[in-house]
C-alpha cells in the first residue's frame, strides 16, 4: 500500500470518528425538551427542528488505486442511489402520480416529519438485506407513515397489515400490543413479507407489490393464467383489482419524483444519515410512564415511538422493547445495570372473598379475564377464598404526581389514537359471542382469541370483551380518514365537510367519473 494512500485512509478514520455521533449537540450538553420536537407526530408540532435540516454536503476522494463512493450527509438522498425498480417513466400514469404528489407539498411536509424518526433504521435495514430503496417509500402509498392508520380492510399501522398476516409474520396482537402499530417490529415483518414474494415471483418486484397489496396467491392465479394461455405475465398485462392497479403506480410515481425532483420542483427532505433512534430490549414487563421517567424522556416522546403498546406498560408476553432517542437509549441502557428490572411494574392486589368469582373480578377491576390469567398464572378460571390476585396498575403510584401527570397525558394519547379500533364490550345476560360478533361485524374466532377464550359456552354475562372493530368514522388528526357513506351522501357533501377536491377523492379510492356511492361503502379521505 502507498504512503500517500494510508495517509488517505488515515484522513477518512479521523473524519468519520469526527462526525460520528448520538446526536447533532455536544452529547455531554442537557438535552432541551425542544429537541424532542424531531419525535412528534406532525399535529403535536408547530415548529420545525431546523439542525435535522441542514443542506447535505457531498464528498468525493480519489485515490491512486480506488475511488472511495460519495457519502451523504442526507439519508434521503442515499436511498436514491439505492433505487433498483424498472424505469419510473415507462407508463404514463406514473408520471401523473408523480405530479399528483408534486403538488401536494404541505400534505407531504406531513408524511416526511411521520417519517423522520424512521427514515434511517428503515434505510439501514434495506441495505442490510440488499433490497431496493423505494421500498422505504412504500409507507407513503400505505398509511402517509402513519401508524395509526386503519383502512376499510381492517389493515392496520403504517406498513398497513391486516390481522392474519401480521400474526404470519410475528406481530402479536393482544390487550397490551399490537405489533401491526410497533413501526420497529412491522418494518422487519413488512420486509420479510415482501422479500418472500419477490423469490416468489422470480425476482420482479412489481408483482412482490402488487401482492403486498391484493394477497400474493391472487397474484400468483393471474400470473398462472396468462401463462397458460401465452400472454405476457407481467404486472401491466394481468387483471388486478382496480385498487392493486394504482397502488403500484403510485409507488413508481414516488420514484420518479425523488429520482428527478427538478422535473416537478420539488426539493428531496432532509434527515441525518445516521440513528436518531436506538431500541432498549427490557428482559421483562415494564411500565411506560417508570421508563420514560428512568430514560428522561417525554411522555408524549415515549408514545410516539411506540405506538404499539395499548396500555400504559409492555406486553407480559413480549416484546418489551423501547425505542427512544439514541442519547436517551443510551442512558436508559446505562441505568438498567443499576436498577431492579421487576421494580419497573408495578401491581395492584386484591383479595378473593366468598362468593367471587374471575369473571366477576374481572368485570368490577375493568380487567380481561386472559389479563388476569396471565397476571397470576391461572390455567383456568378457578380460584378460591383468600387467595390474592395481582392487578395491572398501582393506585399507590398516582401520589407521585410528575407520574399521575405523565400517567394521564399517557391514557389520553392512547384513547386518543388507538381506542378509535379498540372497544371494551361489557357482557350483557343473553348475549352470546355470536351476537356480539354480528354486532361489530368481526368473527367468533377474532372475539375468542383476543379474549383467550377456548370455549364460547364459558361466556358469562359481566364479562369485560376488547373488540377490534372498524368504527363508523375512525379519525386520525392530519391523517386518515375512513368514512362510511350514509344514504344522501355524495362526492360533493363528503368533499365540502372535509374540504377536500372531489377529485382527490376519486383519486384516493380509484374512483371513476360515473361510481354512484352506495350507503355503507367505506371511502378514505387523506387530511
């Protein structure tokens, strides 16, 4: 090796330790509360962190025996280099999706500060498994990068998966969690998903997507069919639902404007290419608010990035990972060496007298029976006079009062946001699970699983049920609406209470100029 090349070398070692780092201050410095604005949903946030938004620079050094690949300062701009789909300007409707996008800045201002906290570990894990890159667009065409995001399909989260499917892929669904909502555990599983139908279909992406979309067997039947009868197989000659048909358009529209954003005037958003986040793995159930308070980090912080959990602690059953802000994980880390991981749940108890019952206890604590179960390791619904029971929740916990405060704050963004498709059923005398499956249009099967019930006969009346359900209306501040058309509605009353175009709504349902609305077809509105 030359001497000027390990000098060269040398250089790149001391530069990279230089602006390697947790974080764009001196790590040393007190973190101000505004730094946390970077991990706020867009409608908590008035406010832009401007030191995420510095122009990149781009350097590039030669050397005699190689040529060192230029490094961005912006991840955005590295998964452009990434980007491996077929040409974007091939069909014409790409184009018009490309433009669409283009001239929404604002509502893309939104999806890029959803995306912010995101953008570089879901870019790490696409170049860890040598996929494309504008497969981190795909929560774009999904959910705008909104977790909370529910479709009329009962998907749900920002990779958007519906119940069956996520369990496939390792996303727990229960009182405590939902994996679908967890953007850490949803992206892993998403990529899973989508790298299985890519060796499905041969390597061709467009067909991985148009599966992701409409179900890969549907795909596959199509594809199967126009081979047998010697036509071309790929995406744009099969027959797909007309939802499928756009929904990959829009993805290769996005890529056109991020490979050519001066064609559409559009300026590609800025984000570090290094972690701003960093996961905590706990080794066991942990309450919310005691982390946040142990990680000094908000509350509102915590709940954004991790929008899985629906109650105030990790689920008993895993995962109990946290996601924080790296220096905050850090600390986090730091402090778990020195500190009890039991003393970060804490429980309730209660007595069991003559005459209780589990059910009964249940219903009056306004606690499932399957959390009771797990709380105390019951194999069934027996127990007797004396015995004590733990509750999830401290009563006692509510004199600290930065903890009541953070504690409340915490219930009201849960009930806030996930409530929307989360219902406590209260059990009334007569009703069967079948009753009260037809009621919120679910299945038995849904009903007994999310309430670990093994024998629908067991059901008593006062029993607590959590029902996932599909609400009229579930609506997410500057994010997704799902509506569900009412007898008189049309395009014109649904775009004037919304203020949106009606064209924008054709647009966001694959609408043509002639669809009558039906009363209880389900439309989506973006915001």
């Amino acid at each position: 090796m030359t001497l000027r090349l390990i000098f060269i070398l040398l250089f790149l070692s001391l530069a990279g330790c230089a602006t390697t780092g947790t974080g764009t201050k001196d790590q040393d410095a007190a973190t101000p509360e505004s730094d946390f604005e970077a991990y706020l949903p867009p409608s908590s946030v008035t406010t832009v962190d401007e030191h995420l938004y510095e122009p990149a620079s781009q350097t590039e050094i030669e050397t005699i025996e190689t040529v060192v690949p230029v490094v961005h300062e912006n991840v955005w701009e590295s998964l452009v280099e990434n980007f491996d789909l077929p040409e974007c300007s091939d069909q014409e409707i790409n184009l018009k999706w490309a433009q669409w996008y283009a001239d929404r800045p604002e509502y893309m201002a939104r999806i890029f500060k959803r995306a912010q906290p995101w953008i570089y570990f879901i870019a790490e894990e696409l170049e860890r498994r040598q996929l494309p890159g504008e497969l981190a667009l795909l929560p774009i065409v999904e959910s705008a990068y909104d977790p909370f995001a529910y479709s009329s399909g009962r998907a749900l989260g920002a990779w958007q998966f519906i119940s069956s499917t996520g369990r496939n892929y390792g996303l727990n669904q229960n009182w405590w969690y939902d994996g679908r909502r967890d953007v850490w555990a949803s992206t892993h599983a998403a990529l899973d998903y989508l790298t299985y139908m890519n060796e499905m279909f041969d390597g061709d992406w467009l067909l991985a997507l148009a599966g992701y979309n409409s179900g890969e067997n549907r795909v596959l039947r199509q594809v199967q069919k126009n081979q047998k009868k010697g036509k071309p197989a790929d995406f744009w000659n099969l027959t797909l639902p007309r939802e499928t048909r756009g929904y990959v358009p829009k993805l290769l529209g996005l890529t056109c404007l991020f490979k050519n954003p001066q064609d559409y005037d559009f300026s590609l958003p800025k984000s570090p290419n290094k972690p701003v986040i960093a996961a905590v793995e706990l080794e066991q159930q942990a309450d919310l608010v005691l982390v946040s308070q142990l990680a000094e980090v908000p509350i509102d912080v915590m709940f954004t990035l991790n929008p899985g959990y629906n109650r105030w602690a990790t689920s008993p059953d895993g995962p109990y990972r946290i996601v924080l802000p790296v220096q905050n994980a850090e600390m986090l880390q730091a402090r778990l060496g020195t500190t009890d991981p039991s003393s970060l749940m804490k429980w309730d108890q209660v007595i069991v007298e003559n005459g209780d019952t589990l059910s009964g206890i249940s219903a009056k604590q306004h606690v499932p029976i399957s959390v009771l179960r797990t709380a105390n390791n019951l194999n069934g619904d027996m127990i007797r006079v004396g015995q004590k029971l733990r509750l999830p929740r401290d009563d006692q916990l509510l004199v600290d009062p930065l903890y009541a405060s953070a504690a409340i704050e915490l219930q009201k963004l849960q009930s806030g946001l996930i409530s929307s498709d989360r219902k406590t059923h209260h059990v009334r005398s007569g009703e069967s699970l079948s009753v009260i499956a037809r009621r919120y249009r679910v299945s038995v099967k849904d009903l007994q699983r999310w309430n670990n019930i093994s024998d629908p006969r067991t059901l008593r009346a006062g029993t607590d049920l959590v029902v996932f359900y599909s609400p009229t209306q579930p609506v997410n501040d500057k994010g997704t609406v799902q509506y569900v058309v009412q007898r008189g509605d049309s395009l014109w009353s649904i775009a004037k209470k919304y203020k949106v175009q009606i064209k924008d709504i054709k647009n966001w349902n694959a609408l043509s100029g002639s669809t009558v609305l039906q009363p209880g077809q389900s439309i989506k509105i973006i915001q």
